[in-house]
C-alpha cells in the first residue's frame, strides 16, 4: 500500500466528502472512514461542524459517537465542549443527537443551561 493511501491524501478526501456531498450516504461513508483520523485537528473540526450542521440526523448521529464514544477514549477540548452546548441548545437538533450530547456534558460536568 502506497504510503500516500492512508495518509493525508485520504483524510482530505473524506473532510471534502464529509463537508460537501449533497448525498448524506456518502457523508455517513466518509464520516465512517474519518474515524481512524479522529485524532486529527482538522478531522475533529470538521465532525463538529458536521454536528453542528448537517441537515441529517444519521449523519450527526455519526459524527457524536467519533467525537465522543462511548468507550470512554473522550478527548475533550474547550472547543467540543462549546459545540455539545450549542447543539443541545439548538432547535435543529433531533432528540437522539441531543441526548446524546446532554449524556457527555453530564459526563465532564460542564454547564447544561438549556432554556
């Protein structure tokens, strides 16, 4: 495997899918794939804004449980943090989405003030 196939080539790949695909399959795809780059900055940044954003559930769905899975591994930063709030204080929101987003404020004990 050529060692620009799993590299930054592929996560750039994803990010453009993941941010600009009019079909929400292949967002969920990408989104799939960008978990191995969860790590990543850029990769993060983006799957807040997909969670912020994305006018499909499934999708945001997606892009929670890589910024916060269940398993524990959280990395949370300031910036997740604002994002979880802004998104349960959003109306867009579906309820699975932000349920799961109230579960991990909860969890770190950040403020919850939903009006």
């Amino acid at each position: 495997m050529p060692a620009a196939q799993g590299g930054d080539d592929v996560r750039d790949a994803l990010l453009n899918s993941v941010l600009h695909d009019p079909n929400a399959a292949v967002r969920l795809k990408a989104i799939e794939g960008l978990q191995r780059f969860s790590a990543d900055a850029g990769s993060r940044s983006a799957l807040r804004y997909v969670l912020e954003h994305d006018d499909n559930p499934g999708v945001r769905s997606q892009a929670i449980e890589i910024l916060a899975p269940r398993d524990g591994r959280l990395a949370l930063t300031p910036e997740l943090a604002g994002t979880l709030q802004d998104v349960v204080r959003s109306a867009d929101s579906d309820d699975y989405v932000r349920t799961r987003c109230l579960e991990v404020l909860r969890q770190i004990n950040a403020p919850v003030d939903v009006y």
